[in-house]
C-alpha cells in the first residue's frame, strides 16, 4: 500500500525519491498556498506514464490553480503533457470517503481561503493533519469544527507557527496557531500523540529547541494541575523531515 501524501510542499521531492515502485497513491491537499504546492512539479512518480496520483480537495477551483502552476512561465511542462495520470476529486466540507485504504474525514478550517483537516482511519488507529488553522474560537466557531476532527486522535499533527502571543494579538487572523493552543486543545480532546508543524521560517533550530521545551513543560504542568489521563499527550513532537512516529 502507498503512502498516503499530506500536503504537496518542498518535501515532496525527497518523497518522490521513496515512491519510485509505486502505481497509485493519493494526496490530500489542504489548500493552494504556495507553500503547500510547490513540491508537486518536482514529485518524481509524475514522470511515470504508470502511475496515477489522485489528489483530494474541498476547494472546487483546485485543478485549474494546480494547471496554472504547471504551465508556462512557471514550469516547461502543463499539467497534461506530464507522463503520469492526475486525477482531482472534489470533496464537500464534513465528507468522508476512502483513500488509498484509508477511511477520510474532511473539515473546514479558518485560514484565509479557507484550509481543509483531514481525520485519516485506518483499523482503529486515528491521525488528524491539521495545518494552516486559526483556532480563536476553538469550539465555538461556527465555520470550523476541529473538537470533532481531533476528537481522541492517535496522534494531532498541528499548526504551530505563531506565538501564544501573536496567535492572541496582531497575528490572531493569520489562521495560524501555537505550541501553546496546541497543548491546550491537544489535552482538551484526549490527543494521544501531538506533533508540532508548519514552523515559521523565522525560527532557526535554537529557537525551536527553545519552544519544544517550553511545549513539554507546559504539557507537564497541566498534566499534574488538571489530573490528565496518562494517554492524553503522552508524546510531543518537534515535526522535521524524515521524522518516523509509530502510533
Ligand atoms: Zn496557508
Ligand atoms: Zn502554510
């Protein structure tokens, strides 16, 4: 069974690198900034005339940005003259359907443009991929639902890219979030395993250094004041390329 892709980011390529034997595999795509797309030109397997890439979207308008991206100025080859077939499916905000073996559970996020998580099932073990989302109003927001995306997941891959104190000040429409939001909801909807992700390019190693720890320390006060279960975020991570979590 192939991987499944979460996002078309830089980090594809070295993907591409792994996934050379493989005839199908799908993509779920969260939405169309840059910083989510720019990977795919360079995913090796679309140089294969076998193999078929079907990528998932909530966003109706994603094969015609994702042609643009493909085609003159910006890459020498379209969308159609790639050997591989490349098959957009189009989902509904709150749909579930199959991919690639896997039960899919799609939910609208604040982010501008909006940005879709994905609550991916396979047996009874659960993870969430959930980037590019504010959470102001976390429970209470009427256009998102993330308590039920998260809802007691195996492991919670979040959005960390601001600050607590930019997440609540002159960043809070950003539809980004932070380590902190991170524990807080993390706990408050029984995470077994949180990964920390989508971190600013302003952070180098030091600084992420420093925000771990301070993520592990928070998460161990609270786990003391508020009698955590000891499942609930019983491993924090720092995502990075290459990293491996059994779950
Ligand atoms: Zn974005
Ligand atoms: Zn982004």
């Amino acid at each position: 069974m192939a991987p499944l892709l979460l996002d078309a980011g830089t980090g594809l390529r070295e993907a591409g690198l792994r996934a050379r034997h493989f005839t199908e595999q799908h993509l779920l795509l969260s939405h169309l900034h840059w910083d989510h797309i720019q990977g795919l030109p360079f995913y090796e397997p679309l140089f294969d005339p076998d193999f078929h890439l079907t990528i998932h979207t909530c966003h109706p308008w994603a094969e015609e940005a994702l042609r643009t991206q493909m085609s003159e100025p910006f890459f020498p080859l379209s969308f159609d003259q790639l050997p591989a077939r490349i098959t957009v499916e189009v989902h509904e905000d709150q749909e579930m359907f199959e991919a690639g073996g896997f039960l899919v559970y799609v939910s609208k996020q604040c982010h501008p443009g909006d940005s879709f998580g994905y609550r991916i099932c396979r047996g009874d073990r659960v993870v969430v991929f959930s980037t590019d989302a504010g959470r102001k109003d976390f429970g209470r927001c009427e256009k998102c639902k993330c308590p039920h995306l998260f809802a007691a997941a195996d492991l919670l891959i979040y959005d960390a890219m601001l600050s607590e104190e930019e997440e609540k000040g002159a960043k809070r429409d950003w539809g980004h979030s932070s380590n902190v939001s991170a524990v807080r909801f993390g706990a408050l909807c029984k995470v077994r395993q949180l990964a920390l992700t989508h971190h600013s390019p302003k952070n180098d190693d030091a600084k992420l250094d420093a925000i771990y720890a301070e993520t592990l320390a928070l998460a161990e006060e609270r786990r003391t004041a508020q009698k955590w279960p000891e499942r609930v975020l019983e491993k924090i991570w720092m995502a990075r390329d290459g990293l491996e979590i059994t779950v």
